[in-house]
C-alpha cells in the first residue's frame, strides 16, 4: 500500500463544535469564513487558542493544564498529531497513555473548549524527525517534502519551497487540493504559506503578526495566528530564553486591533521531551517559559497578563466582529486602531504605543519558582554497574569502514559501538615520554565516547547550530595490538529543512598523529558495530531487568559509562516532582522503569551554566515507596550531588506605581455597555495564591522606592514603614486580595517624599493555612 494514500495531509482547522439553534430557529452545523473571522455554528467568534501537546503531558496532567487554560481565557487548544508515535512501526499502532490522541480532543470538549488539529503528518515541532517514522526514510526512491510520489505531507512549507523550485510549487497545489478532497466540514489551513490556494486560508506565525503579516491572499479570509512564539525553544549549550509579558500582550492586542480574530500561543504548555522524543540537541524541558510551564505551574505575569488582555478584547467583542475599521495617527509613535458600528453605541479603540525602547506598564502579579529539596526523598543511597566496553575481538569486522549512524542505528537507540584494532611496534614511539600519539576522530555528529585498550580517553561532541565536530585526545598506546572502541551517539534526529533523508550522522575519518612513521590512517581499517548498550537491551532501569546485572556500592571509582540506581519514596505533598542532576555529565534517566528523558550537565552554555538543571518526574510515574531510580551516566560523575526536589510556585508578588492603570477586572460588559465594577476605579495591587491556597505570610512590602524583582526586592531611599502592617491586614490568611495604591493609605497624609514616583513592592508567601 502506498505510504501517501492511507494518511492525512497538511493541516486542518478542526474546530470541533455542537449544533446550535440560529436566529431563523433553525440548527446551524459546522464551521466556515468571511474577511471578517471564523464562523462556528453560524456565529463570529474571537478565538483565543493555546497550544498543549499531549505526549509532552501526562493523562493525569491534562486535566488541570486545560482548567488553567480556560481559566486564562482559552477558548481553543492547538496540538499536533505525531505519526512517529502512534506509527513507530510500519503497520503497528499505539494510541494508550499520553499518546491517546482521542482521549485528549474528547477531554478539551469536555472543558467547552474547541480543538485546531494539526494533523501534519510532518510537524517540526523540535520533535524528533519532524514527526515522522524512522522506517519512512528507508521507502525506496523517497524525497521528503516535495513533490514525491512516496512523499505527500506537509507543514509550515514555505521558507524551503525554493529549495524544490517546480516540484514545490507544483507540490503545494497538489497539497491544498487533497486536504480539501477530504471534505472534513471544516477550513483547512497552511501555516506561513503566503500563496495558500483557495479556500486554503494562509496564516501567521511569529511574535509580532500585527506588523509583519502581509495579511490574508483574499479579501474573503481572516487574519488568524497560528504561532505566537511565548519564548523560544531551547537547545543544549543554549542559555535561558525571554519574552516579556508586555511583548506577548501587545503583540495580541496589535493583531486584534487590524482585523485579527485569532491568536494561538506557541507554546502554552510547552511540557516535556520524555524518552528519546526531542529533535537533534533540543533540550527535555520544551517551552519552559510559556504561560504553563514545564510542571503546569502559572507563570506569572505571563498568565494573568495575558488572561487579563484576553477579557479586555471579550469585552470589545461586537465592536471587533462587527464594526467598521478606522485608524487615525495621533503623533510620533503613536496611533489609533477603531471599530465603530454605525448608528449604534458600538465602538472600540486600540491606543498603540508603537515606541520599541519606551515601554507602557502593566497591572499583572508576578510569581517566582522555587525549587525545594524534598525531605522524605533524600539521602539516596546509590549503587553502579558498569557498562562493559567491548573490543573487535566481541564485535568482529563486518565493514571496512566505520557505517553511517542514523541507518545503523535506525532511531532505537542513542548508542552504537564502533570498534578497530592496530598493532604498534616500539620503533612506532617517540622516544619523548612527554609526547604521546593522539586519536582523532572526525564526525559528522553528534557525540561520541573514546576508548583504547578498555580506558575512558574522553568525550566530544558537536552542536545544535553545527552537528559535526573533531574529536581530539592524547592516547597511551602499548607496543602490540591496541584496540580502539568508539561510542557513538545521536541526540535526536534533524526536525526541519529541505532534504531532510540526506542528513547523516557518525565517525567519517578516524586517524592517530604523533606516530614516528606519520599520520595513520584508520578510516578503512576495518571496524566492527554493535547497535546499542548492553544495559539497554537488559532494561536494567526497570525492576525486573535491574536483577540482571551485578550492583556494587558508590566509591571514589566512578568510570565513564556507569549505570546508577537507587530508589526513593514519593516526596511529600502533591506539588510537581524534579530531579536536579548536579554532579552528573550526560545520560538519560529513569523513574520506575519510565523514561524522563535526556540530561546534559557538562553541555554549558554562554553564562557558564548548563542549559537544563532540573528534569521533570510526573507524578503519575510515582508510587508511594520505593520508586526505582537509574541513570545513565555516559561520562565520570558524582550521582550523590542528585537531589529530588518539590517544585512550586508560591512566592507571588505585585510591584505597581501610582501612575498604573486600574485593573481590567475594574470594568465589565453589561447589556451591551462597558462599565465600571466599582464607584471609585483606582490602581490597586492585586494578589491570587494558585491552587486554592492562602496568603500565610507578607515576605516583603514597601510603599515609597522599592526595586528589584519577585523574590529580591529591597527598599529604597523612600519607604512607608506600616506597609507591612497595611498588606497583612488587607491580605493574610486569604486566597486572593487587593490593597489600594494612595500615599494617604501608608503615609497618612504626611509624605514623607513628596518629589519620589510611589511604588508598592509586595512579596507573598502561599501555602495551606487553617482554613483549608
């Protein structure tokens, strides 16, 4: 059967949504377009969408991820589908656990909450080959992305369309076609395609779509966003990646202010790379500084800022769907987007500050992670095994050269070995003691672990911007026969680009210098391979397979490639679960015989530090006692500096100045008119403990000059000491408060710097107090 006529194609907009009754009593079904917006069942709507994806969460997270969703003012959630797990085999299928596809889309309905599916099947996604399954690369006669006869699946085409001329061309005709003929009742669309054919709607993806969209190709589709870029994904070596708050609301708001009606956010929940899922060096933790961060947490003020903008853009809803467009320029950076509906009181207008240095200030509280070393989970006790490193005697030759990495290994593992052996005559050696021969490998990625005679030499790799790299090490060579083993590694497959079946990866040159007879050349010296690690096909990380290899106690002895296990009770509390892998170098982990995916200590980036410190333990892979622990330990480590932590984020502060505008919760929409909640609407300092919990202790308050940020605020020169007193009367002991931004309130009258802009810095502590 042919791979392209038993999958979908491109991606479709796939709002699922129930039939309602329309204005003539009769039902309306299904989902269409105008130049204006989408049309669900008859209406407009403004969408507000947010990408989750399911197998970087666990079913016992998704709940509470599409709660804090919705609560965020989510009407919409964005996933992928991704064939390389539901096919990893040609022919064999797996849709349980966090790959169950249709649990999730039924779940999000069940949260009143519509779906856009990108069925792909190529996705990108930093995910591991783009989504798609190894075995697809090995179809005779295959072209990815283009015009191929084996080859019909598409996503985000457009930046490597030139890199096809004719047959890309001529490929996304043929792509936009198909995806109609499958008559789904529902629009398609192609993201970052500028010339999508008709009714194929081209979108945006980006972080300022309000200015750098050239718009919809007909006058007859909507402006939609498919990604608002939250931060950035990283990769290892990478340091931590930013976005303001700021920018990502007024990116929204821009949009929505020309013609916009739809913005997803890319990511939402970024989640977790489990196992060997992330694509070529991205790191395990995925979009960590989204709205929802790895564990689920709110990430303020990303979260609520951008809950708060959502509701002033509901609030704004007839004017948007129905108005008329206008915009007037009031001055050097600054304009007037408007929406009037004529003969009605129907009206919007958007302010813009298109200044990019002089930023405009928020009313959003912030929050800061901590991460705390659980009591109950500590003092692990460790055992090792070492990997055995086997020479051409255990791998005979079966190549005369070293084989390509990516079909060798054929994505099942990391790990392949590669192993030759040279005879040396003392006649071969400098007679210098201080000039020893050095190895050199020449690979085209991505890493590798050097061995001679059984002996840890070192360890190299490439990187996310440049696979390829030249390993290099001084060797201690022995007169007679010498044998040189290579551990070979990928760390994920490519995700993107145009030819992706021609990348390759592995040892192209293997030579050894500082010889008296020259430079010797071992590339065709016959090698021997082994696909794997003997720990790996034992499954030493599970319990069973634990049992199969020798342990022995932690000393000062810690080789290169060790396995290390121990096991621990669950942590106290129902708070998220990391492991911070201090003292380690590279690997992968394990909890229970589960996969949390790779870590890379040594890997540091720019600031000194390593891209990703803390890894995520669900805690659905936890059980009470005695959880089993293994790491993988590809260089020499310390496992005893591992900790197991509880993660949360109950430190919840607010820093306002007396010039802040009041709240957007201040106002509210009532028989089609905007009014206030409130008499008197001031500035205020709001404050929300997550997760039902209380306010149990003020940790920082100061009306006058505070500086710094969530969890380091100091003092400054000008500061109302009764504020704390003020803060823990307006706030202690209860879930959410707001204390009034007015110096009479601190300084009673008497201002004691009367020339000083006021700030009020307040830091919070949550937790569960006596009421709960």
């Amino acid at each position: 059967m042919a791979v392209s006529s038993r999958i979908l194609l491109l991606s479709i907009l796939s709002l699922l949504a129930s039939a309602v009754v329309g204005h003539d009593g009769k039902q309306q079904h299904g989902v269409t377009y105008d130049g204006r917006s989408l049309i669900i069942n008859g209406k407009r709507e403004l969408l507000f969408s947010g990408s989750i994806h399911y197998p970087r969460s666990t079913p016992e997270m998704w709940p509470d991820l599409l709660l804090k969703a919705k609560q965020g003012g989510l009407n919409v959630i964005q996933t992928y589908v991704f064939w390389n797990i539901h096919e990893p085999e040609q022919g064999k299928f797996n849709f349980e656990g966090n790959y169950d596809l249709v649990k999730f889309i039924k779940m999000i309905g069940e949260h009143g909450m519509y779906v856009t599916l990108r069925v792909g099947p190529f996705i990108q996604a930093e995910w591991n080959h783009g989504g798609l399954p190894y075995w697809l690369r090995e179809i005779p006669d295959i072209t990815f992305r283009s015009d191929n006869p084996p080859f019909k699946i598409e996503n985000e085409y457009n930046h490597i369309q030139l890199a096809y001329k004719e047959l890309g061309d001529r490929y996304v005709q043929w792509a936009a076609k198909t995806a109609v003929s499958q008559k789904t009742g529902v629009p398609w669309i192609m993201c970052k395609q500028k010339d999508a054919p008709d009714p194929v709607i081209n979108t945006c993806n980006g972080r300022h779509c309000g200015d750098t969209f050239t718009g919809p190709n007909k006058p007859y589709k909507p402006s939609l966003w498919t990604e608002n870029w939250t931060a950035q994904y990283r990769v290892f070596g990478d340091p931590p990646s930013q976005r303001a708050a700021e920018d990502i609301a007024y990116s929204v708001a821009r949009f929505f202010s020309k013609n916009g009606t739809l913005v997803n956010y890319y990511m939402y929940h970024g989640g977790t790379n489990f196992g060997r899922t992330s694509a070529v060096f991205t790191t395990t933790r995925y979009y960590d500084e989204a709205p929802l961060d790895e564990y689920g947490l709110q990430r303020e003020p990303k979260w609520g800022h951008l809950k708060d903008v959502h509701k002033a853009l509901k609030l704004c809803k007839k004017a948007l769907l129905w108005g008329n467009p206008g915009n007037q320029i009031l001055g050097k950076d600054t304009d007037a987007q408007f929406y009037e509906k004529p003969g009605t009181n129907i009206c919007a207008a958007f302010l813009t500050n298109t200044n990019s240095r002089v930023p405009a200030t928020i009313v959003a509280q912030h929050n800061a992670r901590n991460f705390k070393k659980s009591k109950v989970a500590s003092n692990l006790k460790w055992e090792k095994s070492s990997e055995p490193i086997p020479t051409v005697e255990q791998l005979p030759i079966d190549s005369k050269y070293p084989k390509e990495l990516y079909s060798l290994l054929k994505d099942t593992t990391d790990y392949a070995w590669y192993t030759t052996k040279i005879e040396l005559d003392p006649h071969d050696f400098n007679s210098r003691e201080d000039i020893n021969p050095v190895l050199r490998v020449a690979s085209l990625g991505h890493a590798l672990l050097a061995f001679v005679n059984g002996k840890y030499v070192g360890s190299g790799h490439g990187s996310h911007d440049e696979k390829s790299f030249v390993f290099g090490h001084g060797v201690d060579f022995q007169p007679g026969v010498n044998y040189i083993t290579l551990l070979c590694m990928t760390v994920g497959l490519p995700d993107s680009g145009a030819y992706m079946e021609h990348r390759f990866a592995g040892p192209r040159a293997v030579t050894v210098l500082g010889l008296n007879t020259g430079t010797l050349d071992l590339t065709a010296n016959g090698w021997g391979h082994k696909v794997g690690l003997q720990g790996e096909k034992l499954r030493v990380y599970t319990q069973a397979g634990s049992h199969r290899v020798q342990w022995s106690n932690v000393d000062e002895k810690r080789p290169a490639l060790t396995w290390y296990k121990t096991y621990f009770d669950a942590p106290e509390g129902h708070d998220p679960i990391a492991i911070r892998m201090n003292g380690m170098g590279k690997g992968m982990i394990w909890v229970n015989g589960k996969s949390i995916g790779r870590h890379w200590m040594s890997y540091l980036s720019p600031l000194g530090k390593p891209s990703q410190s803390e890894y995520h333990i669900p805690r659905a892979f936890v059980k009470p006692t005695q959880n089993l622990l293994v790491v993988l330990e590809e260089e020499e480590a310390n496992p005893e500096k591992i900790d197991i932590l509880i993660v949360n984020r109950d430190t919840v502060c607010s820093i306002i100045t007396e010039h802040h505008p009041p709240h957007v919760k201040s106002w509210e929409r009532k028989d089609s008119h905007i009014t206030p909640v409130e008499v008197d609407v001031k500035p205020a300092a709001h404050l929300k403990c997550p997760n039902n919990r209380d306010i149990v202790s003020v940790e920082f308050a100061s009306f006058g000059d505070p500086h710094g940020t969530c969890g380091s605020f100091v003092t400054g020169k000008c500061h109302a000491a009764i504020t704390k007193e003020i803060v823990e009367q307006h706030c202690l002991g209860k879930t959410s408060c707001s204390v009034p931004m007015h110096p009479d309130v601190f300084f009673k009258n008497n201002d004691a710097c009367p020339s000083v802009e006021k700030k009020l810095a307040i830091e919070v502590r949550c937790g569960r107090s006596k009421n709960h």
